[in-house]
C-alpha cells in the first residue's frame, strides 16, 4: 500500500466513523471526502461497505455489557427486556420492507451528489421543525425499555426516510422517537440498538454482492479502513450519548445544511462528485 493511499485509506476511516452515527449523513460526507482525495473509484463502493462494518461493530462492542444481559433477561422471560427486543424488531420491519421491494427504484433515482445534497438540507431544515415544534413539550416516554410497540413503530417509518441517501439514518430515527414522545437520550439509545440488525444486515446484503469484486491486494486497504471506523465511531457513540442529554439537535441541523449546500454548489458548478 502506497503512502498515499494509505493516508486516504485513513481519512476516509475517520469520515466514516465520525459521521454514521451523527446525525448529518455518512453518506453526503463520504461523497465529498471521497472526491476530494480522489479515492480509487475501483474499490470505493466495497470499501465503503467495509468501513460501515467497522463503525457497526462499534456499536455492538460499546453496547455489549448492556446487550447481553438484556438477551439473557429475555431468554428468561423478562417481560420488559422481550418488550424491548420485540420493540426495535417492529421499528426494523418498515425500512426493511421499502428497501427490498424499492431497492432499484432508490439506487436509480436517488444515489448521486445532487440528491444527497438536497436530502442533507431538507433533512436539517425538518429537524429545526421539529425541534422548534416539541420545544415546550414534556416527553411522554423514558427509558429504553419502556418504548412502546406504537412508539417503535413510529420510529421504524421515520427510518424509511433513510433509505434516501444523505438523509441520515440516524437523524430519521431520532426525529421520529421525539415526534412519537421519546426523551432526546431515550431516542438516541434506541436509535443504536435499531442501528445494530438494520445496519448489519445491510452490509451483509452488499458484501455478499460485492464478494465476487474484492481482490486479495485490497484486504489490507479495507481492513484498515475498517479498523480506523471502529475506532472513530466508539469514541463518537459515547461522545455522542453524554451530548444528546443536554442539548438539542440545532447545531447539527445547520451544519449538514451548511454542508448540503457547499455539495449542491459544486454539482452546479459542474465539479465531479
């Protein structure tokens, strides 16, 4: 691996890291960051699939001494721990369903600069909505365990919005678990353990698309991107949880506005994206 790539290989690692779980869209950042240090187009999409693995297990591994508990408490028959559970399958279905039966439609349509830019901006314009719109509101649910099947529900057709590139799966979730009454911190811990099957499945479902693509001379170019994801975004998710608590989601509305439009200018001035 040459310098070179190395450091981009790197960078990318980072972006990826530092923005899946935020809500202000991998996606539009990986785009910018890809052209701009002219990433290999040869290998970009399966290393993209292998960098979003690495911030995947991120989650599972900062969560795990709160997962397999919750697992060991339902095999047993806890009825909150198998609300919960039965609780983020029921938010997994709606996306799940969409993105099979639309899949070609949303590769087709949606996957390019120009539409992630514009679902950047619209995404952070909706999130000032709807932050301004539950201002003076008191959350009608705390506590993970105590999402209710409605709730879920709720939160699992926000997510379908993610399924538009740039829109951010994150953010789509979060915003749906503060319309359906979630506190922010609620939200946002729910939001990661949606993360978990939507996300692995989803790469699992390109990787196995991808195999047939994958040289041996790349594995060291995925795996340490990969590495350097899982360790951007474990420092992101516990920064992220101490943050939410505290604070609203404005700042990162205007920045992925703000970014959105920096990406929609360069489309228009013909910069290739």
């Amino acid at each position: 691996m040459d310098i070179a790539l190395l450091l981009k290989t790197i960078v990318m690692g980072i972006v990826e890291g530092l923005t899946e779980f935020l809500p202000i869209s991998s996606t539009g950042h990986l785009i910018l960051a890809g052209s701009l240090l002219n990433f290999p187009e040869r290998i970009r999409a399966t290393f993209e699939i292998f960098i979003q693995l690495g911030a995947i297990l991120a989650v599972v591994v900062f969560f795990w001494r709160d997962l397999l508990p919750l697992v060991q408490r339902a095999l047993k028959g806890d009825a909150a721990a198998r609300r919960l559970m039965i609780a983020v399958a029921i938010a997994f279905v709606p996306a799940a369903v969409v993105g099979v039966l639309a899949s070609s439609a949303i590769k087709k349509i949606l996957f390019g600069a120009l539409p992630v830019s514009l679902a950047m901006i619209i995404g952070g314009v909706i999130m000032l909505a709807v932050e301004n719109a539950i201002a003076k509101r008191q959350p009608s649910e705390t506590g993970v365990e105590n999402v209710s099947y409605k709730s879920a529900l709720g939160v699992g057709v926000a997510q379908i919005a993610a399924l538009w590139p740039g829109m951010s799966r994150s953010a789509s979730t979060l915003v749906g678990g503060l319309l359906m009454g979630l506190d922010r911190a609620t939200a946002l811990r729910f939001s990661f353990y949606l993360a978990i099957p939507t996300l692995l499945i989803a790469t699992i479902y390109d990787f196995v698309k991808s195999i047939k693509d994958i040289q041996g001379g790349d594995l060291p170019v995925f795996a340490l991107g990969a590495a350097v994801a899982f360790a951007a975004a474990l420092v992101v998710v516990k920064w992220f949880l101490g943050w939410v608590s505290h604070h609203d989601l404005k700042p990162f509305a205007w920045y992925r506005i703000v970014v959105g439009t920096v990406i929609l200018v360069l489309v228009i001035l013909g910069v290739g994206l």
